[in-house]
C-alpha cells in the first residue's frame, strides 16, 4: 500500500464511509487536532521514566485512535467502531485524584515550565483543551458522541496534574505565578 496517493492534492479528503470534505471542515479540524495531541503524548512517554504512566498514556493515545475514528464518522456511516465508553473517564478522574492525593495542595496559578516533560504536559494540557473547543465547534453542525467532550476535559485536567505530579516525582519546584501589581 502506497503512502501518497495523490487523491487529496485538491483540498479533499475522505471521511469514514467515503463521503468527501473539505480538508479544514470542522470535523477535520476536531479529529486533525486529537491526532497532534496524539504525537505530543508520544515525544512524552519518551521522556517519562515512570512505568504506570507509561501504561496509562499508551491507554489514552489508544483512546484518542479511537476518538479519531468516532470523530472521522459520521453518523449514518454503517462502519462499526469502537467508542469511548464512561469507565474511561473514571479512569483518568481515579488517576487524576490518585495524583492528587501525593501532592502538596495548589495554592497558586503555577507556570508550566520546570522541565522538558513537565513543559510536555502542559502543551498536551493545551492541545487537548484546543480538541475540546474543536469538537464544541462541530457539535453545532453535527451529532456528537457526549463522551470526546467529556473524556477530552477530563483529559486536559489529567495532564495538569500530571505535570505537577512529575515535578513532584523529579524534585522540579514549581514556578508560581505572581501577578504584576
């Protein structure tokens, strides 16, 4: 199978079932930006050295596959694919307060700097929020599963506890914001 195939040089791409859109339709752009989200957590497993997170962000990169493809689907497609269901929401909120309960309480907005894996998760942090306004944007024209909004906030509140906790894990202090007065 060929990588190129010359098809999209016209702006076009397909979506599940065949039926073509433009290449900046909104359901693009809502899939398009979960897969960049996708290659992040990617560069982040490879700067992480704690196995549990590992397991766990090879489990969301799965789950965002899978939210690519509801996503890349519209709704009368006849395809069957898999979805993202409830439990997988419970289980970056239990990771979340898991995290949580290791670390000192926020008392202060906090910068996302310290180190190149915590900078990371902070850019997931922002690119999954972008995925969230994308498929906010989409909702308005087309049927939505519930459950990417969802699992998508919940995810951008994950990797800002994440970078928190990896601060934590590293001895990295954290760079609290002070205001200019």
């Amino acid at each position: 199978m060929k990588i190129y195939t010359k098809k999209g040089d016209g702006g076009q791409t397909s979506l599940f079932g065949g039926q073509k859109v433009s290449k900046d339709d909104l359901r693009i752009e809502a899939y398009g930006t979960t897969d960049e989200l996708n290659a992040f957590i990617g560069q982040l497993i490879s700067l992480i050295d704690i196995e549990v997170i590992i397991t766990l962000l090879l489990r969301i990169q799965d789950n965002i596959f899978v939210m690519g493809s509801m996503l890349s689907s519209p709704k009368e497609s006849k395809f069957k694919i898999p979805t993202i269901e409830e439990a997988d929401i419970q289980l970056l909120e239990n990771e979340i307060d898991n995290m949580e309960h290791r670390l000192e309480p926020l008392q202060n907005f906090i910068l996302p700097s310290g180190s190149q894996a915590i900078s990371l998760c902070h850019i997931c942090r922002t690119i999954a929020r972008r995925a969230e306004r994308r498929v906010v944007s989409l909702e308005q024209s087309a049927e939505v599963n519930p459950l990417i909004k969802k699992y998508l906030n919940r995810l951008s509140d994950y990797f800002f506890v994440l970078a928190r906790f990896v601060a934590a894990k590293t001895g990295v202090r954290e760079t609290v914001w002070k205001p200019k007065r």
